[in-house]
C-alpha cells in the first residue's frame, strides 16, 4: 500500500475525513518535499528523486481506475493533495495534474500501447506532456491548426504546439490535432505522441516562475504515428479536453491558493516576532487589517474551489463554477501574495523569505489553462446562453 493509499483509508475512518486528510498531505509535504524546495524552484528542470518519491508514494496514480492500478480518491480529495502539496513545492503539484491528465486518458487507447507505457508513467520512468495551444489559438482550442492525416495504418502529423508545461522533459506528449477541417470541434482527435519519433523537434522557452517544470515549442513536421496511438475515436478530442479542463482549472486554482496560504503563514508569523517602535506588528492595523482581509478572501477563493469539486463529484454540472473558481481564484492568489510582499517589505523582496518565487510561480496560473477573461466568458454565457452572451 502506498502512503498515499494509507492517508485515504486513514481518512475514512475518521470523523472528519477531509480534515484527517489534509493533515495527513500536510505532514508528507513538510517531511518529503519542504527540504530543498526553495533550493529546487530555482532549477530548470525536476529532480528525478522528486519524481520518483512522488510515484512511490502514489500520487501519479490520482485519477487512474482502480482496475488498471490507480488510487480511488474524489475529486475534493483531489483538491486537497494539491492545495497542500503547492504551499512547499508547486512545480510538484503541476506533474501531479499531468499525470493525472494521462491517468484519465490512457483508459482510450488500445491495451497494448496502455501495457507498454502505463508501468512507465506510475514510477515516474516517463513524463508526460500536454501539447493542444499554438502560436495563433490558446484560448479557441477550436482553431488549432495542427493536422494528422490519416495514411493508412498510420497518421502524419504536422503542426506547431507552444507553451507547453513539461515539453522539454516529457517523453510523450497528449496532443491535439485536427484529422477533419471541415468540422470543426468534432474535427478534433487526441494523440498520444511518443516524443522521440523522427520529425519532432523542440525549443525551450525561458520563463520568469515555474522553472523546474518549464514551457516549451514543439514543432512536429510529417511525424508519422500509429493509429494504435489515436486517443479513443476521431472527432472525440475536443469533448474530452473541456471535460479534463473543468477539473484542471479548479486543480491549478487550488495550487495556486496553496502557495498564497504559505505567503499568508509566513507574514502571520513575521507580524507576531518582528517590531516597530517597540510594538509587535501584529499590533499595527495596517498590518493585522490586511491580514486578515488576505484570509477572507483566501477562504472565499478555497470554498468556491472546493464547491465546484463537490459538484463535479455529484456528477452535476459545474461548467460555470470551474471558471468562477479558477478565475477569481488565481487571481485572488496572486494579488494577496503581493500586497502581502509589500506590507512585509524589503526582507520579503529578497529570496530570504519565498514570497518573491511564489509570486512568480503563482502569475502562471493566471494563464495556464484559461486566461482571466476566458473565464469570464464561460461564466456569462452560462448566464445568457450562448446567443445572447458575449462573442469573442
């Protein structure tokens, strides 16, 4: 059993299961991921140990059926590994969310590419990456211009995939790619691409946060790939994308909050033991004012979250709270994070304290998987419906 799988039947026989859970996630960060974590965030790639601590102990399994290997867990519980997780290492929690993207995917294709590559993914042997934005369409994932064209028994892709998390460590990537022009959502498959097929080549792209996990380019040039790699059936891809987005979005929003906690329980901490004129900070109503302004909305952005996993968990419809929850969410985070930077001053803008790197790593939630105003969109379509709600 791994220690995962421990914490959730730990859990389950407790009164309050979330709480024991989260207890439990909170002690494995603070004695598996919290030492050289600071020391990690500034490296250009993930420790292979990191990697492989992370599929001992289960959490590459999240999201996989029980019947292929994969730990049973909900979606709040979900939450809760991610949240926990990203207040020591938020590069750790955006593998997790990648594999858990494979975890779901895998179950489409053929038995003998799912044989072949499965036992790699659970020990963290093989990276995954996910390759759908181009240079021209990262909010339309309907205007993806990459083709795969289907000969025979096999399909060439041809196409540019950009800022892709992981692109220059994965070994696969789940890409999308349009085998019909002329229909459009529908006209959308899913690949599951070997990343050392003849024809791919890759480009780094040098970011400001989120170093250890990276973006990348990734150029694909009549690679040929065989239909066995087709991801469940042609025209299908783009149904199970926003399927998987409704989920990823309030997972990033979560991490997102986990780093805006631990820059909350750091300033609490230095608002208590530091001074000025003789006086605690905590005593001054400039500071203890803010902070506690920063943990109500901090408690608001997680409730929105954890409402939106509860109903995806009920298997209700929860188009509209994913983008209310990843929206005001991460962009709650990173704003906190800031203002909490500069009431605690010139300490926090030095890398003495994390508040600088969780700042930077927390921005990219505001772009990954749904900017700002895309989510906007979706929340007041979802009010108007589609005819009277807003173009883009």
């Amino acid at each position: 059993m791994t220690y995962l799988e421990a914490c959730v039947e730990k859990a389950k026989s407790s009164k309050d299961v979330y709480a024991t859970l989260r207890d439990a996630l909170r002690d494995y960060a603070s004695k598996h991921l919290a030492q050289g974590s600071k020391e990690r965030s500034r490296l250009t790639y993930l420790k292979r140990e990191i990697v492989e601590g992370l599929a001992r102990d289960g959490f590459l399994r999240i999201g996989l059926k029980p019947e292929l290997g994969g730990i049973c867990i909900d979606h709040v519980s979900m939450g809760l590994v991610f949240e926990e997780i990203s207040k020591v290492d938020f590069s750790a929690s955006i593998l997790i969310l990648n594999h858990i993207l494979i975890n779901e995917m895998i179950r489409h294709v053929e038995d003998c590419i799912r044989k072949e590559w499965l036992p790699r993914f659970l020990t963290g042997q093989s990276l995954v990456c996910f390759a759908n934005t181009e240079p021209d369409c990262g909010s339309d994932a309907t205007a993806i211009r990459t083709r795969a064209e289907r000969k025979g028994a096999f399909y060439i892709i041809t196409g540019e995939k950009t800022s892709i998390s992981l692109g220059m460590q994965a070994h696969v990537a789940v890409l999308t790619a349009k085998t019909d022009l002329k229909a459009g959502p529908k006209g959308i498959t899913l690949f599951m691409v070997p990343l050392d097929l003849h024809g791919i080549s890759r480009e780094v792209i040098e970011d400001m946060g989120n170093l250890p996990i990276g973006r990348a380019s990734i150029y694909f040039d009549g690679v040929k790939v065989p239909d066995k790699y087709r991801i469940g059936q042609e025209g299908e891809g783009f149904k199970n994308v926003m399927h998987m987005f409704n989920l990823s979005r309030v997972l990033v929003a979560l991490s997102a909050i986990g780093m805006a906690e631990a820059c909350l329980e750091d300033a609490i901490q230095c608002a208590k033991g530091k001074t000025l004129f003789g006086k605690p900070l905590a005593k001054y109503e400039t500071v203890s004012f803010k902070i506690a302004e920063v943990k109500t909305l901090l408690t608001a952005s997680r409730l929105l979250c954890f409402h939106a996993l509860t109903l995806r968990d009920r298997a209700e419809p929860h188009h509209e709270e994913a983008a209310m929850a990843k929206w005001f969410a991460s962009t709650q985070a990173v704003s906190v994070i800031h203002e909490l930077l500069a009431v605690l001053g010139f300490e926090a803008y030095t890398d003495a304290m994390r508040l600088e790197e969780r700042l930077r790593d927390a921005i990219s939630t505001l772009i990954g998987d749904g900017t700002e105003e895309i989510m906007k969109l979706i929340i007041a379509r979802e009010i108007f419906g589609r005819e009277m709600g807003p173009e883009l």
